[in-house]
C-alpha cells in the first residue's frame, strides 16, 4: 500500500509501467498485464485516472482474451465515467468505439447504434473522432444491409469533411457513398457523384501518398463499374491509370509528417492491401475478356502477395480479396480443361468459407454457382441444376442482380442440354430475354442470353432464328471485346452452316473460331472447332487437312479425358453433392474412379 508520503499518481505512473510492459513482452504476459490494471483500483484513483484504466482493462481484455463480458464492463464503466468529465475526448470516444464494436460482436447491433449515435452527437467540435465514428456506424448499417441509412451518414460525413476545410476525409466519405450506390446500382447518383469527386481528388493538394491512395479508390471505383456493365473494351484506359497508380505509389515512401487537420488523419487501406486490390480488378479484366493465361499470372502474383500478408495481418479483408480470386481462377481453370485444380481450389474456398461465417453468407452463392459449373464440365447436369438451384437459393440476389443472371444463365444452358425441360426452360427464359427488359445492365450478361436463345434455336432446327441471335452475340462480343464469346458463337455458327451443307462459310466461322480459342486457350471450343475441321475438310475432300484435324481432336479429346478421370477420382468430387448447411470441410471420401458418362463429353 502506499506510504503516508507518496501520492497515489506515482504508484499509478509505476503500475501502468508495468502493464505496458508486460503486454508488450514477447510473448505478451497479458495475465500479469491485467493484474497491474486492476491494482490501480485499489488506490481509489482520480475519476480521469479510473476512466482511462478501465479503457485500458477493456480494451486489452477484448484484444488478447476470449473474456468479453469482462471486457464489455470495463468498456462500459469507461464510457459512463468519461461522459461526466470535461475535456475527456480521447477516452470517452474510444471507449464509445470500442464498446459498439465488441457489441456488434456479441450480436448486440441494437445496443451499438444507439451509442455510436449518441457519441456522434457529443463528437461535433472533435472532427477526428466525429469522422471516425461517422464511418463506423455507417459501416455497422452496411452490414446489416441498410445501405439507404449507410449512404445518408456518409452524405453527412462529407458535408462536415468539407465545413471543417478537410477535403481529404471529404473525398473518402463520398467515394465510400460511391461504393454503395454502385453495390445498390443507383447509377443515375453514382455518375455526378464519381464526376465530383474525380474533381476533389485532382484539385487536392497534401501528402502524396493520401492523394494517390485516394486516386486509386477512385479509379477502382471507375473500373469495377465498367466491369459490372460488362464493358470489357471500354475499360482499358481507367485500368491502366490504375495500374500505373498503384506503381507510383510502390514507390513513395511513408511520411511520418502528422496531417495538420485532424480530419485527415484517415487512411483508405494500406498500400501492399491495395496492390492486391489492383491485381484483383486486373484479373477480373482478363477473365471477362478471355485473357486467360494474363488472368492466371496475375492471380498467381495477388496469392503469392496475400500469403505473406496473412501471416503478419489477421484483417478480414485478405480473405476477401482470397476467395474472389480463387472464384475467377476457377473458372479459368475450367474453361482450359484443368478440372482437377479448379476442384481443388473449389475445396480451398469452403475451407475458407468454414473458417468465417461472415465470408460464407456473403459467398455461399458463389461457391453453389462455381459447382455447378464444374458440375456442367464433367457432364453431372442434375448435380449441375441442383447446384445452380442451391446458388439462387442461398443468396440475397437482390443485391447480386448480375450474379442472379448469370446463374440463370448457365441454368437454362443445363435444361438446353438435358433436353425434356421445356417448360422450366421457357420460364426462364421469359426472366433473361435480351430482346426486351433484360433484367441488369450488363452488356456482356445480355450477349451471353442472345447466344443461349442460338443455343436453343440451333437444338430445336431453327437455324435462320439461330444465326440471328448468333449474329447478335458476335455484334455485342466484338464491340467489347469478349473474346471467348466470340470464338463460342462463331463455332456454333459454323455448325450450323455445316448441318445446312454451306461448307465454305462453315470454314469461314470455324478457322477464326479455333485461332480465338487457343489463344484463349478454351479447351471445349478448341475440341468442338477440331470436330468440325475434319468432317469439314472430309467432306471437301482435303485428306490432309482432315487428318490434321482429327489428330488435334484426337489430342483435344485425350486431354480432356484424363483430366476428367483426374477430377472424379478426387476425394472433393462428393462436393456436387453438397447443397445444403455449412461448407463440408474434410468430409471427402475417395471415389473409385469417374461416375460420369464420358461419351456425351466427348
């Protein structure tokens, strides 16, 4: 205890000394940390002094141990203590940070906005704090999906950015706004709005890395809005200032200067998070266009990248960024016939998915939707509509409109070949009709749907209705630049001038249809191309020629086949049998080789 000639500051200077010191010991002694904490209560300290420690003890507790209702009450003290004292801003705001957010851990978002909104109140004359909490209860409103309430704080948060002269934190407020109003596809307010903001960003003149920070945010704004309206073409010169953005920055250096404006003491994200941001929309770029071995490098550098990330940063947004490059990856391993991996890497994002609950509600769709694709590339079409079935299902596809129509999409694709679903395939095909309301704006979903209707026309006979929705994919593709579109409609084109006997325009669709899928490369274009190329040149009596053809179908055929048998011999094949709970995570049992008809593949 102390002595009757010491006053209880010094003992509470010397405890708090230790505290620190055992949490920042190597490994952090947080037990003994604790006890230090604690033991200033028994001085009877100052109300400032019982404040701050009981921030102290809350936040260590809700940081290092799994004791939350501890942590919740010092929290709690804290915030109701530090609101009776004047000029207390740092502990009174943090603690009211702090608190809503182990709140919305605990499930307790009705006792969090109220706090946040309460704080937001009494934070006007302190912008740092006033910014920051303006942010998270935005934030908290996102997540729960009330994006009209979210993009209102942020309209606030921009309009005080801008009264307390900060036209950095200005920018971010609305650029975040920006964010939401595209994840809502408001694109009447996103334009004027992007419009401004372009404008702040050029005009502001500050730390150079915050401005090139913020010009990244804007341009991965610009870029992913293109992508979204599958403007594949359109998009290239925002990705390269983009991409030329991001190098600039690689090479600045952090300045440890303190902005003078404490509303600009925010940062976006941290430039290595978003050099893997700028690796993500590159990649997303080469999958929409059909540069496959560019989206494959690219993916390659972003994993690589993530992997040493994760190990010194445990932040959710690296899992994220993981699991939507394994998603487009995926598909460009299915595409180039490499089956086996891309069911590999499908069990990858379950496990991820498994590990976080908040990444599998927001990616349960999309990992049904990678199943059923690969369900369709091994030729299970139940398992493959089962899947598509489950996808729309899990989903709120009222915020995936895109998503929601390219399962629809691929759905009516499984029906078009099984062949005796016509009224289920009608019915959908009413809800993606590319003549009239189609229901997203996308260009290259709307050029997808004209080539399922040649798709159908081409099964049912109907070949001069056929050629016409072909004619209108290769319009659409060839504006855009959708190369696999493209090579896809032109060898269905050239099918169908084959079965009409017009042999000379068959081969004038089928050459160009084979050069555009090895360079893509696309394994069941090439493999189709091949067909046709033989019985093409046999019929016009180029013996050569077709033999030629029939060793590269021959080739196409033989690689497919073992990559097939590979794919459903893995333990992961069971997946196409998942539909419903959780991800199954080492539930596999080892198949005893392919249980698929391999004659309809090839």
């Amino acid at each position: 205890m102390a002595t009757s000639g010491e006053a209880p500051e010094s003992w509470y200077l010397a405890l708090l000394g230790f505290a620190e010191h055992f949490r920042t010991s190597s490994p952090p002694k947080i037990r003994l940390c604790v006890h230090c904490l604690q033991a200033v209560f028994q001085f009877e300290p100052p109300q400032r002094v019982e404040a701050r420690t009981n921030l102290q003890l809350g936040s260590v507790l809700y940081h290092h141990t799994k004791n939350t209702e501890l942590a919740r009450s010092h929290l709690e003290k804290a915030w109701f203590i530090s609101q009776q004292i004047p000029q207390f801003e740092d502990v009174k705001f943090e603690a009211a940070s702090l608190l809503s957010e182990l709140y919305c851990q605990q499930n307790l978002v009705d006792s969090a906005k109220p706090l946040l909104r309460k704080a937001i109140q009494i934070s006007q004359q302190t912008p740092y704090w006033h910014c920051r909490l303006l942010f998270q209860l935005a934030q908290l409103h996102t997540l729960e999906k009330d994006l009209v309430s979210a993009c209102d704080l942020l309209g606030v948060g921009a309009e005080y950015a801008r009264v307390v002269g900060s036209e950095y934190t200005r920018a971010l407020f609305l650029l975040s706004k920006g964010m939401l109003l595209l994840m809502e596809r408001k694109l009447g307010e996103v334009h004027p709005l992007l419009t401004l903001c372009g404008t702040i960003v050029e005009n502001w003149q500050g730390n150079p890395i915050q401005k090139e920070s913020l010009r990244v945010f804007f341009l991965v704004l610009q870029v992913t809005h293109y992508l979204d309206a599958g403007q594949v073409k359109s998009v290239k010169p925002c990705l390269k200032q983009l991409q030329q953005c991001i190098q600039t920055i690689s090479t600045l250096h952090d300045d440890e200067i303190l902005p003078s404006n404490p509303a600009d003491l925010f940062h976006w994200l941290p430039k290595e998070h978003m050099c893997v941001l700028v690796y993500l929309v590159t990649v997303m770029h080469s999958m929409q266009a059909g540069y496959l071995e560019k989206a494959q490098k690219y993916t390659d550098k972003a994993l690589m990248q993530l992997e040493k990330l994760k190990m010194l940063d445990s932040s959710p947004i690296l899992s994220t960024f993981q699991v939507i490059l394994l998603e487009h990856i995926i598909m460009c391993r299915l595409v180039t016939g490499h089956k086996a991996t891309a069911l590999q890497e499908i069990s990858q994002v379950c496990q991820l998915c498994a590990q976080s609950p908040r990444l599998y509600t927001s990616h349960a769709s999309q990992l049904h939707t990678l199943l059923g694709l690969y369900c369709i590339s091994v030729n299970c079409m139940d398992n493959a509509e089962a899947q598509f079935t489950a996808a729309l299902r899990v989903s709120d596809l009222t915020t995936h409109q895109e998503l929601w129509a390219f399962i629809v999409t691929n759905l009516a694709s499984v029906y078009i070949r099984e062949g005796n679903r016509h009224q289920e395939l009608y019915s959908l095909l009413e809800r993606i009709n590319p003549d009239h309301n189609f229901p997203v704006s996308s260009h290259c979903l709307r050029a997808a749907a004209f080539y399922i209707r040649g798709l159908l026309s081409f099964f049912q006979g109907r070949y001069n209705e056929a050629k016409r929705f072909l004619r209108e994919t290769l319009k659409m593709s060839n504006a855009e630049d959708l190369n696999r579109l493209t090579a896809c409609s032109l060898v269905l084109l050239g099918h169908i001038f084959y079965v009409l006997g017009n042999h000379r325009e068959s081969n004038n669709m089928v050459v160009p249809a084979m050069q555009l899928a090895s360079k893509i490369p696309d394994m069941s274009v090439q493999l189709w191309s091949s067909a046709l190329l033989k019985d093409l040149n046999k019929a016009c009596g180029n013996t050569i020629d077709a033999h030629e053809a029939a060793q590269m179908h021959q080739n196409f055929s033989q690689q497919l086949l073992q990559d097939h048998i590979a794919a459903c011999s893995l333990p992961e094949h069971n997946l196409i049998s998942w539909t419903d709970g959780p991800p199954p995570v080492g539930q596999f049992q080892v198949q005893n080789g392919p249980t698929t008809s391999l004659a309809n593949l090839l």
